[in-house]
DNA sequence: CGCGCCCGGATCACGCTGTGAATTTACCCG
DNA sequence: CGGGTAAATTCACAGCGTGATCCGGGCGCG
C-alpha cells in the first residue's frame, strides 16, 4: 500500500507553520510572546515562523496591547480573507453549496432542491458545479483562492483506491447511487481548479466535524458524536481526528444490534439500533401502538409524537434502546464525550436526555461511563455545510498553509 | 493536559533511526542499498544512521549476498542481544515472568502460583519483582541491559493521572483490586533501575498485541483482536497502535449489549455479550437447558459441550450472538480483520467460525463487512507475556533506539 | 594472469533547520 | 529629551538530509 513516507528537515518548518498556524487559528489572537511557551518553539524560530506566514498573507496584526512599562506585543491572528472554503451538503432532497471564508463566516449559500427518490449522479455534479460557480460569483471570490471544497455526502465514502477510479466513492442506498466515482466526475468537468483539494465524506460525520469543531464536542480529543435523523449515524473522534476504519466507513453505530432477532430494520438485519430509535422507525412503532399523526412531514409528526401523553412507554422504551446503545459507545470507545445531535436527536432530546443518561449509566461498564459526559448537540442539521468546510480547513491547517501542489493524492478521508 | 511538543532538528535523525530500525526489525536482513527506497532516505543518509546504529550495537552485519559482477551487499539485522524485555502476566490463578531477547526468544521464565479470590496487591508486587530478579539471574542478564517491562493485568488500566499517584492505576473487580498504584508500587521497591520504562495494561489487550505482531493480526492495520475466555474481551488496533480512548479503557467489548433486558451479566448490566459467549455464561446456559458435565475446569466442560450432540442449538445460538456482535465491531470500527481469540474462541471456533462468519454477514453492513476476514487466532493463552513484552519493545522501537532518558513521564499506553 | 567494469557503500559541499544570546526596536515615564 | 523595559529581530552555531562524487571489492572478459 502506502510507502513508508518521512522526508527532510523541510518537513520541520512545515509542522512549525502548521503549529502557529492551528494555535492562532483557534486560540484567537496571541502575540510572538505568548506563541513561544504555547508551541514549544524559541523566540527565533517564531520570529521566522511568523514573518514568513505574513509575508504569505497568512497572518496579519490585530492591534497591540500594553506591557507595562515595554514595548507593546503586537498580537497576530489568521487573515480572514486570505483564502476560502465551500462546504457542499448534498441531501437526500436538496443539495446546498455555502461558501466561507477562512474563520467559516459565510459568505454565499445556494439551495437547490431535488427530486425524490433516485438522482443521476450526472445531475447532482452539475448542480454541485453550477452552485459552486453561483457562489463564487455571488462574493466575487476568484476560484483559485478556493482553499478547497468539502462535500457531505448521504451514504458510505470509499476512500481506498479500489475500483480502478482515483478519488473517493460513493454508496448511497438512500438516493440510489452505487459505486459512484464523485470526486472523478466533478474534476473531469473541468471547471475546477484541477489541483483543488476535494473531501467527500458522509454527511453524517461532516456534521460531527462540525460540532466538534464548532458546536458541542469542543474541546475534546476523544469524541463521539451520535447523529439521529430518520436515521442513526455517529461519528467518531480519536485524539482528535475523525476514525476512519480501513475504508473509512466506521462509525455505522445506527446498525448496531442491539436486540438480537429483533426487529426488521431497513438495511436488511434484524434489532438494529436505528431499526428502534431512528425517527422513520420511531414513528412507525408509535404508528403500531395507536398512534396517528397529521403532519406530512417527519419532523412535524415526531413533534406530535412527543406531544402525545399516550407516548410516555415508547419513549421510555426508546430511552432504554438509546442509552444501551450509548454504553456500547462509551464500552467501546471510551470517550470522553458523547454528543446527541441530528434533528430527531435534538428534537427528542430534552424530554430523553436523563432517562437515556441512566440507561447508559446502567448499561455502560462504570469505570469507562465515569469518563464520559452526554449532551445535546449544539448545531442543527445546516450545519453538514460547515463540517465539510472543515474538511479542507483542517487539511490547510496541517500543512502549515503551504501551496497544495504536491505528491500525495487528494483524496476523501485524507486526515 | 499535554502541552504541545515538537521540537527541534535532531527529531528527524531520531524518527530515521526509528523508521531504519524498525525496517530491520519486521522486514528481515537487508542492505543499505534495500534500505534506502524501503524508508524514503537518500543513501547518504543510509549510510550515516546505520553507522550511528552499528556504531551503539543496535544493528549487526549479517553476511553478505553477490551482486552479480559487483560488489556483495552486506546484509544488516538488529542486534538480538543489545537489549532485553520482559513480560509479566499477572493472571486470576498466577503470576508468570518472562524474559526475552530483542527478537523476543524466550531466554527464560517463572510461574508463581497465586491463591484463589482476592490478591493483596503489595503480595503480588512482590512476586513480580522477585520474578524478575529470578529470570534475570537465570539468564545472567544484567539489570540495566533492561529495555523494559510490559505487564498484563486482569482489570482496566487507568493511564490519565487522576488520582495524583503517577503511573498506571489498575482497577481489577475480578481479583479485588480497586485503583490500585501498580506502577509506582513496583517503583517503591527500589529494585529496579529508576528510569526503566513500565508499561501496564489490560492483559487481554497486550494478548490481542501478541496476535497482532507474531499471529493472525500480522500485516493488519487495523484489526480487532477478540479475546474469547471465561469472560469477553478485545483488543482495538486503529492504524498499527492499539486504541485507548480517553483513559485506556476501550475495547469492552464483552459488555456491549446485543439484548435489550436480556440476560443478566456478571458486570450487572443486561444482554451483554460477555453473558451469551463468554465460557461462563454459556456453560451455564449449557446447564439450564440440561446439560451436564464432569470436569473441574471451565476448559474441559467446554470441551464436554462441544462433543455433546445436543448442544447443537445452543451453539449456533452462540454463534448468531457472536457473530451479531462482530458485526458490531465491523460496523463502528470497519476493520480489515478481525481475529478470534482467547482460549474458549480456540476452542470453540473449528465448530463456530462458519456460522458466525453467516451470521456476521447478516447483522453487518454489506460495505464494511465485504472489507473484513474474520479469521482464528494463532497464539495461545500464553502469550499475554509476549504481548506485554511488546509494549517496551514498540517504544524502543519508536525511539530509534535511544538511550531513553529524558523527559515525557513514561507511564502505560504510551504509543 | 591482468585489466576493466560494475555496483555497494562512504564522503563531502550545500542548503536548510531550530536554538539562544545579543542586539535592535518601540513605547512609557519622568 | 533621555532612561527604562519588554517585545521582536538578528546572528553565529550545531545538526540534519540530499545527491553528486569518490572509493573499493569482486566478477568476467581477454
């Protein structure tokens, strides 16, 4: 597979830019001062670091504060401006192109809205295309100040190699797209920057992403972000990267058993947590238990749902199926945090968040749940844009913002 | 916590001798000229970090091959006897010290016994140091030619720093120990050589370790050892390291639920795996549907089990259990292979792995699932020293082989 | 038997890195 | 207007990997 790869003293500046780069990305404005103990690097090296950065436009001053009786620090911080991200959600019934600039403030968001059921994957990239130009032109933003692109996609993202196509694949069941070769059909359009970095990856963990980087996981090294939508995804955070598995489809968390025999879940298998405690599921057992809703639209009938005295035991039930499948989480990843986010997540849960902290309580080994605290998502489903965003975000980061040009294929999933 | 270390030019030169020597180590004699496309360096380079090597008696000449109408390479290997490990075993029944070479030959080793229920911990700090000192004298080893410990014990292994005490704290319900200081305890003693590198942890985990580097696991990035014995364990290896979560206790596997307000396992919980597969629960299943058997240990019961003809529901039960919860680990972790391990696993998977393998294929998802071999185990029970030794050995290996001295607080898990 | 060839390995000049002390710069205060 | 102070830059130094060059051992050809 991968040759081992470790090159030069190069490679040095490389992590040191990345290292500035990251602290004053996200720990706000500091001074050279305050970046030296915070980066383990000299006084030299940061003077070097820095002005090389600014000298690419990278950095700029934020001003300067007083030191009594000195010379002021000037405090540096990251240029807004000095590059750009597209962030692309594409749903199962609309596909959104936003377009950030560097600290993710946005810019221009376009929505198109699909047609249910099967999409032609040709369609989605040329609505994808077409929305990334809109945006561009919408901020008069050149498209080589593109930085990269970030794509959420509703299925499983295959990042190995296999298939012969370079670039990441999609399987998603939910929209009909088998084996699709997305990153190879958007750059043979041509209309992209041909060595535009370009991360696909399942919309559910974009989404995790962006809670842990923005929302309810910040701060955490080790993370689990559960997702419960009509369905039931998660999104896993090792030392603070996303896992990713051998293909990078880990973290299927909603096909968990959790009954044995149980019930019939769509994908197939049987006691699938999603197959209890997935929204499409949920309704359905309400459905089977006398319930009856009015709404057209999933979101509106969970409301019902909740709003229904007559639901108490199928919510406690579905507490129980929860916070078992959330020990399962904390016995196995041993995280030190779980976030529950996704639209039905957030929607249910006020009304389950404390009966499914003492099902997991007691589901979970008590060592490992000690570790962990669970709370609510602080992002809603829009954010699956930002997340993707994060993907080249994080990538620029880590090379210290230097000019992606080089070696190393750009490919989904690539940390 | 950790504050943020990168430093300085002399890393480079440490991380080639790391990449040059674990070449060695795993790929057999080679040559300087093999050498140099296998780790990305330049010849110079080569030359310069193997003389450095052959120069501290880390790296040996081994022969020579022709090179037809030139001259002969010379071949390099690591020096098996530069340095020496030790593993430690501290099991429910007894204590078992290792010694090995670098290649991790056994040079010599000692079984102590241990009483039945609860160990006082200071009792067993005792025999493993004496231990140690019994192996190292067998074997006229001399302390300080020590690269290091690795200890399996029964229990989770905290490594975070909770509690003030530094070092590993081991939590082991089943043989009664509650935070117990294990690394500083042996520290206390004085009688090992003040910098020597400790490594604690969960004895299934270095066990999975062990498969991972000498068994089934080999050539596996990422892989889930299962440990399969009286109770259920496992080992999660992410990217070639063993993944630890936030405190080191992850992988509980044997605790995950696979029946809701099913079973009642011993850790409390309900439906737990552990309570289906694991030997003690299933010979008591064995038991309530009628059987019977005549053995005094729980390994030959078993075996009772599996010539009994009318145990056949009971275990393609077992296997729809097991095989349910590997789709859970194929499904969160989407590893490319998982092993299965531990004594019972042995013993049980001539008869199982076919029907677990189905009934793997039916809970997991298709994608991940199509990634995995689920293959058996190849190590015995016994290699939990081996495994342990593993964990000295890796840092040694990581360092480059470096006189280990300085800085970063040596503590279990470390990678 | 001797010569030339060929290839593995060592050497060396070069450009690059981070370090840390000395130096310069910028601002406040009296 | 000059002294004091702290931030930021500069600079000599040691160390690294690179890749061209050099050395030397053994084979095959004449």
């Amino acid at each position: 597979m991968a040759g081992p790869r470790r090159r030069t003293v190069r490679d040095l500046r490389r992590n040191n830019r990345a290292t500035v780069l990251r602290k004053l990305y996200f720990d706000g404005p500091l001074s050279r001062q305050e970046l030296g103990p915070l980066t383990a690097l000299s006084s030299g090296s940061i003077s070097n670091v820095v002005s090389e950065l600014v000298a690419d436009g990278l950095l700029e001053e934020a001003g300067s504060v007083d030191s009594d009786g000195g010379r002021p620090r000037t405090l540096l911080r990251v240029a807004p401006h000095c590059g750009h991200l597209a962030g692309v959600d594409i749903g199962e019934t609309r596909v959104r192109v936003e377009l950030f600039d560097l600290t993710l403030n946005e810019l221009a968001c376009v929505d198109a809205p699909l047609p249910d059921g099967h999409h032609d994957a040709q369609d989605v990239v040329r609505i994808v295309a077409s929305g990334l130009a809109q945006v561009l032109g919408e901020a008069k933003v050149a498209p080589d100040a593109l930085i990269g692109v970030g794509i959420g996609v509703p299925g499983i993202v295959d990042a190995s190699d296999a298939g012969g196509a370079v670039g990441a694949v999609v399987h998603g069941q939910a929209i009909g797209w088998d084996a699709v070769p997305l990153e190879a059909m958007l750059r043979d359009r041509g209309e992209l920057p041909p060595e535009l970095p370009l991360f696909v990856d399942n919309g559910a963990k974009t989404l995790g992403l962006a809670e842990m980087w923005f929302g309810a996981g910040r701060g955490a090294r080790t993370a689990v972000v559960t997702l419960i939508g009509s369905g039931v995804g998660a999104c896993v955070i090792a030392d603070g990267v996303p896992y990713q598995g051998s293909s990078g489809s880990a973290g299927e968390w909603g096909h968990t058993t959790l009954r044995v025999g149980g019930r019939r879940c769509r994908c197939g298998a049987r006691g699938c947590l999603e197959a209890y405690v997935g929204a499409e599921a949920l309704l359905e057992r309400w459905r089977e238990s006398g319930g009856h809703w009015t709404s057209t639209d999933e979101e509106g009938a969970l409301a019902e749902l909740l709003a229904d005295p007559g639901a108490g035991e199928l919510l406690d039930e579905t507490a129980e199926f929860l916070g078992a499948g959330i020990a399962d989480l904390v016995n196995l990843f041993n995280p030190e945090r779980i976030v529950v986010g996704g639209w039905a997540g957030l929607l249910l849960g006020p009304r389950l968040l404390e009966p499914v902290r003492r099902a997991a309580a007691a589901y979970a080994l008590r060592h490992p749940y000690a570790q962990t605290t669970i709370e609510l998502g602080r992002l809603g489903p829009d954010a699956v844009t930002v997340g993707a965003a994060t993907l080249p975000l994080a990538r620029f980061l880590a090379e210290g913002g230097a000019a992606i040009t080089s070696g190393e294929p750009i490919v989904s999933g690539a940390s």
